[in-house]
C-alpha cells in the first residue's frame, strides 16, 4: 500500500522494516516478490538499496485505484468534491499518508470558503461506511506535510 498510494516514495529494508514495525526478513521477502513481479524498481543509493514504484508497469494505474478503493480514498474524494465549495487540494496525514493501515483516516480539504457544515456530516458517514475514524480539517492553505491525493 505504502508504495503504491503515493508512488513518488522510495524505501529501503531497514527504513520500512522500522517504519511499519516488522522484522527485516518479512519486508526483504515481500520488496524482493514486488521487485521480481516489475511493480517496484530496485536502485542502489550509496551504500543502500532503495526501491520505488514502477510507475511504467503496466498495472501500476489498477493497482493505485484498488489501493485508493481499498484505502476509501476514492469515496472521500468524490463525496468531499461534490459539494464542498472551491477544493484546491486534498491530504492524507497519519498512518495513511505513509500507507500504513490504521483505523482512523486523517484528511485536510484546502480551500476557500469551504462547506465545514457537510464535512462534519461527511466524516460521520464515511466513518460508518469504512468502519474507520475519519477526521476531516479545512484550511485555506495547508503548508505541513501529508500525501497529497487531489490537486485542482
């Protein structure tokens, strides 16, 4: 998931063996099944093997989507589009923002006079829908970090 919700990520074995608390030997099995299957690229970065998403690959785009549905991301993004007012950008943060499986979803709408009314009703029924936390936020610029999944 972490690869391929935001497939600018790179990683190498300890970095994500830490990250996502698990032994090195699951992680190099899993990062070498990916990297022979071609959706991940493995390159040697000093004295590190680093992997990234194959964005080349021919099922990159299905996966992305089958991560973005599985995730919810997909559902959040239309709903919130649909009657939010002038988004700009949307963000993940959290757990899921390094794609990380967790049972609450962080997001930030960013724009100008936004409807914080149906956010508020949004987040109530996503929640129900996902069987997740969703904690939805509005600014008008976001300027910390997160993974950004919608851009206009």
């Amino acid at each position: 998931m972490r690869f391929f919700m935001d497939a600018s990520r790179r990683g190498h074995l300890r970095g994500l063996a830490t990250e996502l608390d698990e032994n090195t030997n699951a992680i190099r099995k899993e990062l070498n099944n990916l990297t022979e299957a071609g959706y991940l690229i493995k390159e040697r970065a000093g004295n590190k093997v680093e992997y990234r998403t194959n964005i080349s690959h021919s099922f990159f785009n299905t996966l992305q989507q089958l991560v973005n549905k599985y995730v919810g991301v997909d559902q959040i993004i239309l709903q919130v589009l649909e009657k939010m007012g002038a988004v700009t950008r949307i963000f993940l943060r959290g757990s899921y923002a390094k794609g990380i499986e967790s049972d609450t979803i962080s997001i930030v709408v960013e724009g100008p006079n936004l409807n914080e009314e149906y956010l508020n009703f949004l987040s109530k029924k996503l929640a129900k829908e996902l069987n997740k936390t969703v904690l939805i936020t509005t600014t008008v610029l976001f300027e910390e970090q997160g993974l950004l999944v919608f851009e206009r």
